[in-house]
C-alpha cells in the first residue's frame, strides 16, 4: 500500500513539474491599454426579460432572467451548421441544448433542450471583448479613449432572429502604465 502511495506521489509531483515548466513558457496576453463597460438598452429587451449585472473585484458579468411564456434563445454556438450549445430562456427556467445528450452518468438519454440541474430561473450572458481591447495590448499607446461603440447581441424571440442592442464604454485600464512600466508625465508647479 506504501509503494502505491509513493508512486502517486510522485506522478503527481512529476506531473506538477511538467505543468508549471509548461505554463511559464506560455504567459498570458499583456494587459489591454483600454478596459470598457457596456449598457443593455432597456428598451431592446423582449417584455418579461430583465438583466442583472453581478460586480466582483475583478469582473463584472451580466445575467437575464425571462418571465414570459414567449421563448428567447441566446449564447447559441453552431458547429458545421449544427447547434453544438445555447440557452433557452422561458417561463422563468432556463433550459440548455445537448446535441448529443446531458453529460452526466444516467442523463445521456436527455437530448436537445433539458434543464438537467432543476430550474435555475436566469444565465450568464456571454458577450465578446471588443476588437479594441486586443488592439489595445501592443506597448506605447497613448491616453486617448476610444469612443463608445455601439453593442449588438444576437438573439430567437419565439424562433424569428431578434437583436438585444446596447453601448460599450471604454475607459483607461490602469494595469496597462504598470505592465509597460509608462511613467506618466507630472506637471511642475512654479517655485517648487
């Protein structure tokens, strides 16, 4: 039993290694110059649907809640011209598509849109980075703010194509002067 014991324990410790050597070669992408914001235009909203916005530390992330009996369908991912995954929102549930079954042992039966964790009444809303925050990681970019750009996500209002429109702000990000290490320049007030 000790034997095994060691030999885990060291798998695990020569897996750790393996991963951490892997890890520090491959860093993450330089912090963007820009850091935004959006705001959901209320009147783009389908009657019943509402969005609440969650703010942590470091995010902020934006749920929708549907009360209605008319179905709106959001976050859809086509692959080869085949839903792979979305999120059906109706009557206050949310329901998931599984092509190709729940994957959990005793749901694999369960195909197309299911609800296999119970009713959990509103989902993430999944918006992607706008083009500037890539834009914004090469070094020497001034202070400038982009302007706002207008937000467009793509939605089904009861099958037909609907759009749930917004506004994304741009603001400094002040991580981007301490990767770079910019020093800002200060103004010198006479006599000192």
């Amino acid at each position: 039993m000790k034997r095994i014991h060691f030999h885990y324990t060291l798998l695990t410790l020569m897996f750790s290694l393996a991963m951490l050597g892997y890890c520090r070669d491959r860093p993450g992408p330089p912090p963007s110059r820009y850091g935004f914001t959006f705001v959901i235009d209320a009147n783009s909203l389908p009657k019943g649907v509402t969005i609440r916005e969650v703010r942590s530390e470091t995010s902020i992330r934006y749920f929708l809640k549907n009360t209605s009996h008319v179905p709106l369908i959001i976050n859809e991912r086509f692959q080869n011209n085949r839903l792979v995954s979305g999120a059906k929102l109706v009557s206050g549930e949310v329901l998931n598509y599984f092509p190709n079954g729940v994957p959990m042992a005793g749901k694999r039966h369960l195909k197309g849109w299911q609800a296999p964790f119970g009713k959990i009444p509103e989902t993430l809303l999944y918006i992607k980075e706008p083009k500037k925050i890539y834009e914004g990681r090469s070094a020497g970019l001034t202070r400038k703010v982009p302007p706002e750009e207008k937000l467009s996500i793509a939605a089904k209002l009861n099958e037909k194509p609907y759009e749930i429109s917004g506004t994304v702000h741009f603001h400094l990000n002040k991580a981007y002067d301490t990767f770079h290490r910019i020093k800002i320049p200060t103004t010198k007030t006479p006599g000192r």
